[in-house]
C-alpha cells in the first residue's frame, strides 16, 4: 500500500530543501507546479486551449504562456482565473496520476506530492494519506526569501499575505518538521525520522 504525503510549507519555510530530502530517501515526488510550467510551456498541452480561450496574444512568440500579461489579466478579471485553471487543473492531475502510477508500478512505499496551496485549494486533503508541513517563524521566512532573491521585505510580506495563514497551515497538518534554527545536518535527521512514518 502506497503512502501518499501532501507537503507543503509557507515561502521560505525550506519545503523545496525538505521535498529534495525525501527524494533521496526514496520517496516519489510530484511537482504539480513542475507540471503545470510543462502544460503551459511550448507545445505544451494546454496552449492551445489557452489561445482559444484568451485568445493568441496570451502566447509568446516562443509559444509559451506569456504569464505576465496573465497575471495582469487575472487581477483585472477575476473570471479569468476560473477559466485558466479549468485548462490546466484537468492536465495537471492526469499527468500527476501517471506519474503516481508509475511509482506504484515501480514498487515506491511513498508518494510525496509538492503542494504550495495545500490549505487554500481544499480539493487536495481528501486525495493525500497525510499532511506534511514545513514550519518556521514569519521572521525567518522574510529574511530567508530577501536572501535569495533580493525581494524588498515589505514585497516578501505581501506575498505571505497572499498565502493560507501559518495557523491554517498547522491546523491541517498531521506532522510538522519545524525547519527553525536548524542545521542542514539537523533538517536532514529531522525528515529521515519523519520519513520511517512514511514507510522509507
């Protein structure tokens, strides 16, 4: 019987170091996100549909999704959302079914799907066995996201602002790795006690 894991963490909470940790100990991931970029890349599976919905000046000459000009289009038109993740959402979770497929063919004890919106989604509690959270202080999300990217601290706030809430995140968990004041050395031994739960 598979484990299937939802992970997910606020910005800068080290989920993406957390994920990686759990592959090396065996663990299938999927990245929905992953694949939602490779929809949405060129002559990926959802342009077409998109350039019919939205029309073909949302297509960069390269064939991509111009993401921009759909960011700008969603804050204006709220509809706009609904009808884009109705394009991707679908090819999203059938090419996420065949990669878990592939895991269970494979003989894989642990799925691991990567999920930034976990919380705000609700669709995703009932399709995972457990949820897995990476929590640290706001604090430290601020700095560690103005480190590695360079984004002002108050840009940072705005979008943690735009995320489920550090409370909401913990109340749907059912195990948390508290990535606060860790080592690489410490987060590692933090995920491979966490991962014998998961059957790795």
């Amino acid at each position: 019987m598979v484990m299937r894991v939802g992970l997910t963490g606020g910005i800068g909470s080290g989920k993406s170091t957390v994920l990686q940790m759990l592959a090396q100990l065996g663990a299938a991931v999927i990245d929905a996100d992953a694949i939602s970029r490779s929809v949405t890349a060129a002559g990926g599976a959802a342009i077409a549909a998109i350039a019919e919905c939205f029309g073909a000046h949302f297509i960069t000459p390269e064939g991509t999704l111009d993401r921009a000009r759909m960011r700008d289009h969603a804050y204006a038109d709220p509809q706009a959302r609904g009808h884009l993740e109705a394009i991707i959402h679908p090819l999203v979770g059938a090419q996420s079914a065949r990669e878990v497929q592939a895991a269970l063919d494979a003989g894989i004890a642990c799925v691991v799907f990567d999920i930034p919106l976990l919380v705000e989604s609700g669709r995703w509690r009932s399709q995972v066995d457990r949820v897995l959270v990476v929590d640290c202080e706001p604090a430290t999300q601020v700095a560690r996201v103005v480190a590695r990217s360079g984004l002002p601290a108050d840009e940072v706030g705005r979008i943690m602002a735009a995320q489920s809430t550090r409370e909401a995140r913990l109340a749907a968990a059912d195990i948390v790795i508290c990535n606060q004041g860790l080592t690489l050395e410490q987060l590692q031994a933090e995920v491979t006690q966490t991962a014998r739960f998961f059957g790795l």
